[in-house]
C-alpha cells in the first residue's frame, strides 16, 4: 500500500509566532514529533509532502518556509496554498492519486483550521487518514486554551466518517505506517 505524509503549514513564523501571535503550544515537542515521524516515513518508503500556507509571513522569506528545525528530504515535495483547505487548488489531491497513495499520515499547524479541514478533506477523497495526536498544534483562542483545542480534535477526529474511509488518531511513537483502519472496518 502506497502512503504518504503531509506536514501541513509547519512553517518557521507560525510556530514561532510574530508580533500579532505567539508561539504554538508544545512547539519543541511538535518540532522533535514531525523530525521522528519523516524518520519513520523514511524507513517505510512512504512520500513526504510538505504543504505551505502562502498566508504566513506573506508568502516569502524565512518566515514562510519550513521551520528550520524540521529535517526536510531531499526528495520530499512541496505544495503552496491559498486556502485553509490543502486540496483545494493545490494539485495534492491529483498527486496523491497519481503516485496511487491509499493512506495519509497528517502532522502540523493549526489545529482547528488547517488539519481538521484536511483530516476531514482527505477521507472524502477515498483515503484512510492518520492524524498524529502529539504531532498537530495551535494557540489558544478566546473560549479555549490550545491544549483543549488539540484534545478536543484529536477525540471528534477519531474515527472521523467511518464509512469506507475514516481517520485514527495515534501518537508519534507509534507505528503509524503500519495502519490499523482494516481492523476497524
């Protein structure tokens, strides 16, 4: 079975924050889970996919790359987008398909926007979907803190649209290219 993992928005100024936002909670822990699991997509020939959100930091300079922190493949790939949505007018869901890939491995920022919206994208594309539950992060808002925000997605996101595709949440020491959704159908 063909996998893949997509590291979404996990760019330098949003987990780092600027002057209008801080810093993502747990962002060391969430640094230290991505660099292990591209380790483990590695050793499981899984693609990596890196996607940006051209919003951050304008879309240029430091700020809007990957974080420095982060081991980028050499032939890992890299998507820019617009929208909060990773699939939309991107080109990811066609190579996805393309490169036939039947299981997703979702990691990075932010929690209520852009890995809830892909979590729930990509199992309506026909895909099983693991989302890191110690490997996606935010700040908190007004109503919550960022540490409930994450909870709060990592139980509705379990089991997400169980019906021909749906999404798991495991954590990052776990063997999540080794995918349990078969056993749950």
């Amino acid at each position: 079975m063909k996998q893949a993992l997509l590291i979404i928005d996990a760019q330098q100024e949003l987990i780092e924050g600027n002057d209008q936002e801080g810093s993502v909670f747990l962002k060391e822990q969430l640094i230290e889970n991505i660099n292990l699991v591209i380790k483990k997509a590695i050793e499981s020939d899984a693609i990596i996919v890196f996607v940006r959100d051209t919003d951050v930091a304008e879309g240029k300079g430091e700020g809007f790359q990957v974080h420095r922190g982060i081991t980028i493949p050499t032939d890992s790939k890299t998507f820019d987008k617009a929208a909060t949505n990773s699939f939309y007018g991107t080109g990811l869901k066609e190579y996805l398909e393309e490169q036939e890939v039947q299981h997703v491995v979702i990691m990075g920022c932010k929690t209520e926007h852009c890995i809830d919206t892909a979590v729930r994208t990509a199992t309506v594309s026909q895909l099983d979907v693991t989302l890191v539950g110690d490997g996606h992060s935010t700040t908190g808002s007004s109503v919550l803190t960022a540490e409930q925000i994450i909870n709060h997605h990592n139980k509705v996101l379990h089991g997400h649209y169980n019906v021909d595709n749906f999404s798991m949440v495991r954590n990052a020491a776990e063997d999540l290219f080794d995918p349990l959704h078969d056993t749950h159908r």
